[in-house]
C-alpha cells in the first residue's frame, strides 16, 4: 500500500477529505492517505512542501503561486473550491476599532509572512485605497495567537474565513468589522513534482475519490448538521455557507492564474510573473 501525505487547514471547506478517508475510499485503490491538520494554514503548508513533510496540500491560491513563483516545487493539479474565500476583518471585542477606516495604518495579526491572511492584507489595503508600504505585522501562527494579541492589543486586527472565526464573535472575543472575499477560486489542490513524476496513478486516483465525493457532496443526508455538529458550528452559519460554496473538479484556468500574478505583481508580492502552464500539472 503506497502512503501518501496531505495537508489542508482543520476547517469545514476539507470534510470531503475526511469522509473519504473514514470510508476507507482509498485504501481500496491500495493507497494510506495520510491526513495532516495544518492550523497555521498555507504559509506552513508551502513550508511542508518544500520539506517535503507532506506530498498533498489543500491550500490558497494566491500563496501557492507565490511560493511556487518563489521556487518551491509543487504544482497546481486542480482547484478544489471554485467561489472565493470570505476574509473575516476582525478585531478584538473590546478594541477602539470600530470600521474598516479605523484600521489604517495599524498592525495586523498575520499567522507567517506569506500565509494567506499575510496576502490578503494587501488586497484589502489595495480595496481600501491605502498606501502598502505602510502595512504593519505581528506574526501569531495561527488562531489561538490570534485570539492572544488581538485581546492583548500586540496586534489591531486579523483575517481570516469568515465561517471559521465566527464562534469567537458570537462569543464576543473578536468583532468582525467587515468581509473581503478573494477575488479568485480560493483552494486549489497542490501536489509536489517529485510525486508527480513517481506516483502519478496514486494521485489520479486520489482525484478521482475526491471530486466524485465534493460532486455530491451537498446532497447528502444531514450534511449540514454533520458539519455544525463536527466544526463546531451554528446550523444556520452553516446553511449560509454551504449556499455560498462550490466545490470544483477541474483545473485552475490560465486567465485566472494570471489574474492571480497580476494582482500579487501590483501589490509587490512576488517580483515576476511566470508563464501560467509553469504553475500547473493536468492530470
């Protein structure tokens, strides 16, 4: 049986993958998928790519291609969720902050530099028409470190996925001061290039698992409540979500990919663009 090792955030976007992995889907095709939580999200993600401690990742499309800009080798097999991912602008319940305006020019709470909530900083500074150069950042790993320094006041707000973070505004930790989607598909499915060249028939047949599972996926039973129930969630937080969400089966479009470099080229986030089929596998 041939083991192979991916990793995707601990949230509700990756419980296709989990229902898959407890039904056993792949070891049917002799494959040991070998899941990994990653709460850092992507930054730790790419890290684990290169380290080669993961094979699989289910990760940002924005900070995949700028680390795969930056060298490290991997490529994009296919988008996982085809509609963006909502940012969740926060800060902390009892901040001075109460808008978006109110933000400029403070320091934001980012899990590592080159992490997505790094990334859309500057797309949000961008939307906002503030000047870059003057973002300011506190590294907190990830949400637990978020929690921390926003009620700490180490750092005056943090991003991240709306749905995920809203438990701590219900519990009134953080206050949610406005949304700022991704305006690209929001996971796409990475995978490195020596596992491509030497298990390329494993990672079909992981694909095929998969996109015959998130196909369906809206249609199963209960699939609402198993979702509130297992990520800890409000059931009408996550009936607005999965309205939201479509999952993808196919691979990321070139126009999209260089949509993705333009943006991150203007806010200075890689220094070059690269032709677009160097970002991609089709499998």
């Amino acid at each position: 049986m041939q083991t192979i090792r991916i990793g995707g955030v601990p949230e509700h976007f990756n419980l296709p993958w989990h229902l898959t992995i407890e039904e056993n889907a792949y070891q049917k095709k002799d494959i040991h998928l070998e899941w990994t939580d990653f709460p850092g999200g992507t930054g730790a993600m790419c890290e684990a790519l290169r380290n080669e401690t993961i094979d699989m990742a289910i990760i940002l499309t924005e900070g995949i291609v700028k680390d795969i800009i930056a060298g490290n080798p991997s490529k994009i097999v296919q988008t996982y969720i085809q509609t963006p991912l909502i940012w969740g602008i926060h800060v902390g319940y009892h901040s001075k902050f109460n808008s978006i305006e109110d933000l400029q020019n403070t320091s934001a709470a980012i899990s590592r530099y080159g992490s997505g909530s790094h990334l859309m900083a500057y797309v949000n500074a961008q939307n906002n028409g503030w000047d870059t150069s003057n973002l300011k950042f506190e590294v907190i790993k990830n949400l637990d470190g978020a929690i921390k320094a926003l009620t700490n006041n180490t750092a005056d707000y943090f991003m991240w996925e709306h749905f995920t973070t809203k438990p701590l505004v219900d519990d009134n930790i953080f206050r949610r001061v406005a949304d700022c989607p991704t305006p690209w598909p929001c996971f796409v499915i990475a995978v490195r290039e020596k596992v491509l060249d030497s298990h390329l028939v494993q990672i079909q047949n992981i694909l095929e698992i998969i996109n015959t599972t998130t196909l369906d996926f809206k249609k199963i039973p209960s699939i609402d409540k198993t979702l509130s129930y297992r990520y800890d969630q409000q059931l009408t937080d996550i009936q607005e979500w999965l309205q939201l969400t479509e999952w993808s089966q196919s691979l990321i479009d070139v126009k999209t990919l260089e949509k993705v470099q333009n943006q991150l080229l203007e806010l200075k986030i890689i220094d070059k663009t690269v032709a677009s089929k160097n970002l991609i596998f089709e499998i």
